[in-house]
C-alpha cells in the first residue's frame, strides 16, 4: 500500500508527503458547508456536488451528517474530511457554523495549522467571523480569506477590503478581482498568475492590458477591470509569506462556491501558502513534528456516529512520529498504554482503517469511554499537550425525564454527550435533579434530538434557580471544603467530579467572590 493510500502527499527531504491541516470558519450562512463541498469536488474527492439545501438525502452536503443538520441546513459538529492534491495530503475540519457552537469551535481550531475565514460579499464580517477570528488570532493561525457569493449583489470589493483591514486589522493581499459583481459578475482575474477565470475556463493573458480581455469581456466589464484591477495591484502590498505565516497578513480570494468560481482558485493559494505541521504547545516544551517518538492529543469525543453500533470515537491530532496500526501509546491521565487497534480516517461518515498517520493528520481512535477530549497518547509517556480549556455555560436547565423508569439510561446519554463537549452536566449536592449546561440555546435542541434519537429518551428543560456556573478552587483544600460545607445548596460536580458552584446571578458572585477571597472563581478551566 502506498502512503498515500495508507494516509499520505508532496514528498518532504524524508520522503514523506506534506500535509495541509485546516479549518473552514464564518458566520452561520456564509457559505461554508457549500465551500467545503466544493472544494472537494474540486478536489476530486467527491464526483458529485449537491447544495446545502438541496432535496433528497442523496443530495445533501456530504459533510453534515446530524439529522438536525440536514433539516436546518447548518453544521453544528466537527467533520474531518482527508483528501489528496497534486501530491498533497489536505485534513479539513469542518467547524461549526452556529454561534452556539464556539467551544466545539474553539478546540477543533486548537487541532489545525491554518484556516479558511469565509465573509458573505453582502454582509462582509459578521459577529460570528470576528469571534472566531479571534480565537485564531490567540493562536496565531494563519488565515487565508475567501470573500463568497460574488455573483450576488453585495459591497464593493474595495470596501470588503477595507473592512477586514479596519475591523480585524489584518494588511491584506488580494490574489485575484472580481470582474463585475452581482448580474454584472463575469468572472475572476488571477493577480498573481495573469489569467482570466470563466465559467468556459482560464484564458492566459500578459497582463491587464491585453486586447485578449477585449475579445473575451463586454466592454463596460474590461473597463471597470482595468480601472480596480489596476488600482488594486497598486494599493495593496504584495503577498509577504512571512507576514502571513505571522498572523499578520491575509491573501484574499473572491468567488462563488455555489457557482464554483474561484473555489480552485483558492485550493491553489491554501497549497502554496499555508504552513505544514508545526510544533504543537506541551507543559515541557513545545512538541516538533520532527520528534521520532510518536505523541498526539484529543480534541473532540464523538459518540454515536453511526447509531446502530453505539460507537464513541476520539479525534486525534498527530503531533510527532508516526501513528502505525496496532502500536501502544500511553494515556498519562490514566498511567498506562492503550493498543491502538483500529485507527481510522474520515470522509464525513465514511471511513477507512488507518495503516500509518503522519504529523498533522487527523485520526479516529473508537473506544468505549477511555479517551477524553484534552488527553494525550504519546510512545514517550511523560508528554502533556496543552491549550484545550473547557469553558463555563451560559444557560443552565434541569433535566425533566419522561419515563423515570429509564434514569440509569439518560444518566448513560448525558455522560456521552457531556465527553463531546456538546453540553456540560452538574450534579448538585443536595436534590436528584442532573443541571444541564450549554453555551447556546440550540444546543438545548441537539441535546433532545439526539437523546430520542439514539437513546430513545424524551427530555424536558425546566428553568433552573442558577443563572452561573463556576468551579472553584483554593490553594488550600480546607478553606475550599469549608465553601463547599457553607453553601451546599449551591454547591455542585461536573462530569469530571471536578467542584462547581451553581450561582444565581452577577450580584451573587460579585458577593460570593467578596465574601470567599481565598477561593479562585474560575469561568475557564485547563482540561487536565
């Protein structure tokens, strides 16, 4: 079997192929489920290409496999999708598209190299964008922008431009211009290689001036190019990979990704300019993709995948070595060596056994509840990555089962759900009643679909007398057990047994953080 085959792209002074580990992220309907279909097909990854809203289960979008998903036309999980190019081996993670989804968000990004921000030509950066920019910016990943849905009335480019620089304030290099926008849009001009990109394919010209624009474009289109196009390679600074690779600097590319224009386009870009796997952030020292020893960390705990088999899979980040199939790698959480049996490639729900996995690649491990996400597995053992908070929810609810006959299973779903991040359970000191913790209302949504669906329970939410959740900590473990024995109608576990306090509003915990000074009230918590 080849690498590639086996899990493997362009050969690197080792021979081994390199890898290009990113992330699609935007605002909910900018288009990135679209995008990510697309840049597939484009990949010849997938022979057929169907939109996010099309009818029929064989035409929707390979990469949101939820039920909830299809009907609502968003991706509220992380897909992981593998595809090869031109002798390079591409992971996507396919983010969340909702809001309400930031933390699953948040450590799929901890997992990548670079991303794709995609901005609606309409509405240019939008809440979600710039959260989520935000987090990229902490880590300082790369971003290559794709300014979508060109074929549609929208803002001038200039002004898309401006805003990313203005808002975001990032220097930005566009790589090609839209000719015209809108009903007048008639394609793309590639700035860096002098080509014109149509629906009827790329025309090679010398440059702006070239009477072979004239042949191929109205003349109002050819005019309006010449004037921005000029004007753009003029006003903004060349492409400066060590700017981008910095933080510092966007490529722009425009297009349609309904349309397919500019989607290969942008393939070409991500290739050429972003980054192979770096080292990755552990409490010793950073991690190199070149340490012989073999080490990744979990980021995300999937359950329920496929229904019928009631499979739990964790994603892994290959981080150094090589992941071969069958070898033994250490969990320092529990103190010992897990055989890692089956590994697994994605592409949405499909997947392959994984015979060898590289740095950068993202695999699946299937087990029954040993993994969580924020673990290590390394051949070293003594190796602990970090950078995978756990963040507190914004809306707290009791769980109301219908049939109270089946609590030991609900107790089972919850627990399942809570290890993926979807939600977060507490269990109050005093009363039966499980808190259920989420950061966004629709989580409450995917929470009731999928416990009837793959768990045949049907939940209620009732309003809850807590409006915060905060673990607690104190350098000095009595000084916390008094806390706990003081306010223990408030007082709560996560899912971890980690301590919590339930707290009913602002003024309480300004309160509470007054009258305990010793006690850390702690909104983020380091997954350990």
């Amino acid at each position: 079997m080849s690498e590639a085959a086996a899990l493997g792209a362009r050969p690197a002074a080792d021979g081994v192929l390199e890898r290009r580990t990113f992330a699609i992220i935007s605002h909910p309907d900018a288009g990135k489920t679209t995008l990510t279909e697309k840049l597939l097909y484009s990949a010849g990854a997938i022979h057929e290409a169907g939109e996010v809203r099309a009818r029929g289960d064989r035409r929707r979008a390979r990469s949101d496999w939820m039920a909830i998903e299809q009907q609502r036309g968003i991706s509220v999980t992380s897909s992981v999708m593998t595809f090869e190019r031109d002798g390079l081996l591409f992971n996507l993670l396919d983010t969340p598209g909702h809001q309400d989804f930031s933390e699953d968000t948040y450590r799929t990004l901890t997992a990548v190299d670079s991303a794709i921000m995609v901005i609606d030509a309409a509405k240019g950066i939008e809440a979600q964008t710039r959260k989520l920019f935000e987090v990229c910016r902490l880590r300082n990943i790369p971003i290559v922008t794709f300014i979508n849905k060109v074929d549609r009335e929208g803002l001038s480019p200039f002004t898309l431009l401006d805003e990313i620089a203005e808002t975001l304030q990032l220097d930005v290099s566009p790589r090609n211009w839209p000719v015209g926008m809108g009903g007048l849009f008639h394609g793309l001009y590639d700035l860096d290689t002098d080509r014109l990109l149509t629906a009827d394919g790329p025309l090679a010209v010398s440059g702006l001036d070239d009477p072979k624009l004239d042949a191929a474009l109205p003349a109002d289109a050819v005019a309006h190019l010449r004037e921005e196009g000029g004007l753009a390679q003029a006003a903004y600074p060349d492409f400066d990979l060590a700017a981008f690779l910095n933080g510092d600097l966007t490529p722009v590319f425009f297009g349609s990704a309904l349309r397919e224009v500019g989607v290969e386009n942008l393939l070409q870009g991500l290739a050429a300019f972003a980054p192979p796997p770096g080292p990755q952030p552990a409490r010793a020292g950073p991690v190199a993709p070149s340490e012989p020893r073999c080490s990744g960390f979990i980021f995300k705990v999937q359950a329920n995948m496929d229904p019928n088999h009631r499979d739990r899979v964790a994603f892994m980040r290959v981080c150094s070595g090589s992941l071969k199939r069958g070898m033994k790698l250490t969990n320092p959480r529990l103190g010992k060596a897990m055989t890692i049996s089956s590994p697994i490639t994605f592409f949405a729900r499909d997947r392959e056994l994984a015979e060898l996995a590289r740095p950068g690649d993202i695999v699946g491990i299937p087990n029954h509840g040993t993994l969580r996400v924020g673990d290590t597995l390394s051949e070293r053992g003594d190796i602990a990555f970090t950078g995978l908070p756990d963040f507190a929810p914004e809306i707290l609810r009791r769980v109301r089962l219908g049939d109270p006959m089946k609590s030991k299973q609900m107790r089972k779903g919850l627990e399942d759900l809570a290890e993926e991040g979807v939600i977060r359970i507490f269990e109050p000191a005093i009363g039966s009643n499980w808190i259920v913790g989420v950061v966004g209302a629709l989580q409450l949504d995917v929470l009731e679909t999928r416990m009837e669906a793959e768990y045949s329970l049907r939940l209620g939410f009732e309003a809850s007398p807590w409006d915060i959740a905060r673990w607690v900590s104190a350098e000095d473990p009595a000084e916390l057990k008094r806390l706990l024995s003081a306010l223990r109608p408030s007082a709560a576990e996560d899912a971890d047994g980690a301590p919590v306090l339930l707290i009913r509003n602002a003024w309480e915990l300004a309160r509470f953080q007054q009258d305990w000074p010793k006690i850390t009230f702690a909104a983020i918590r380091e997954r350990h």
